[in-house]
C-alpha cells in the first residue's frame, strides 16, 4: 500500500481532501473492495482481515483510500454486467465462488443442470432477471442465502418440478431472482446450502441443550 490518497466514490476532488471525514457509504464501498480482491486471490487471507479492521475504524477519505490504492478498479466496486448467456447441452454448468451477479441472464439447458451458487456471489443490485428455456433434461439449481427472494410468477411451466424453499421472512431482501420463460420437461429447485454432518450435530446438540 501507498501513502497517496485517491479517489474513494469517484467524486471529484476527493483525492485532493484525505483528511474529509470518511461516511458510513464509503467505508461499506472499500469493504466490497477490498472482499472481491481476496476472492479474486490479490490478497491474502491475513491481508484482508488486516484491511477490513482498518476500514471499519477509518476515520477519513485518505485513510481509506490508501487500503486500496494498490488494488484495480480506481477504488470503485466492480460493475455487474447487463447480460450473461448460458446455453449448455450436456455436461454441467455452474457459478460458484465470488462470482459477480449481472443484471440479467438468459439461461438455455438441456440434458444437463445449470447450478448458480450464491452463498458468496458479489450482489451489487437488487434484482436478478433470468428468462429461462429448460428442455428435457434440463435442470436449474439455486443454492441462496439469506435475504434471496426466488419469484418464479412469470414462468410457464409444462413438465418438471419447482421446488423453492421459502425465504427466511426475518431477513431483509439484499436480491430478487425473477425467473420467467419456460420450462418444457427440466426442474427447478431453489436451496439454501447443505449443512455439512459436523453443522448438523452441532444444530442438534443446540437444541437438545436448550
């Protein structure tokens, strides 16, 4: 890291103020910074966690600015893309890790299952448009988290399963799945992730000791 400040929200004249007091905005923008850097292996582990307690008490822009001045983007969160295309026959397909949700997506599968993990996925917007064509064989995996909304209202449906687990209704919606087109024979299934056995009798141990 450098000592020189740069720009933290793409305002004019930040960099020529590092000592205006930083806001709450600004803090949460290096956060995702600095979490999508660790994700794409810029930084390790032990320099993230480093990083993040030095944003959360950052008190000023150049303070700030300078956890991410070796880092791309000129101190911008990634932008999502408009439109990512899947059209997979056989052989499965998925997006797992810290992938960078679009806004929308256009989905074509057929004898294969297309899998869209988002327990880690770097949301930068409130709603996910998916237009969905699942032929014979074709199956679309969910993995959510909380706070996901999966809304299947404008799908039509001729053959296959819909299988969407509730949202937890205590979490505030961070994303809204909206998938609508057709579904001709694949099925469709919305989870949270499987709990590993260890998760599983740790839960149960909870409640038994409760």
């Amino acid at each position: 890291m450098t000592d020189e400040a740069g720009p933290v929200d793409g305002v004019p004249g930040r960099s020529a103020a590092p000592d205006l007091r930083a806001s709450d905005r600004e803090r949460d923008q290096v956060v995702e910074i600095l979490q999508v850097a660790a994700g794409d292996g810029r930084i390790t582990a032990e320099e993230l966690d480093e990083r993040l307690d030095a944003a959360l008490s950052s008190r000023t822009v150049g303070e700030l600015a300078r956890l991410t001045a070796d880092l791309p983007s000129d101190g911008m969160p990634p932008q999502a893309a408009e439109l990512i295309r899947i059209d997979q026959r056989f052989g499965d397909v998925s997006r797992a890790g810290r992938w960078l949700v679009p806004r929308r997506m256009e989905i074509r599968l057929m004898f294969c299952e297309a899998k869209l993990d988002f327990t880690a996925a770097v949301i930068t917007h409130n709603t996910l448009d998916v237009d969905l064509n699942l032929r014979v064989g074709g199956n679309l995996l969910l993995v959510t988290r909380p706070g996901i909304v999966v809304d299947t209202d404008g799908l039509e449906r001729g053959s296959g399963e819909i299988k969407i687990r509730p949202a937890e209704p205590e979490s505030p919606t961070i994303l809204r799945v909206r998938l609508a087109g057709e579904s001709r024979g694949g099925d469709i299934t919305a989870r949270p992730p499987r709990r590993s056995f260890t998760e599983v009798v740790s839960r149960r141990k909870q409640r038994t000791d409760g």
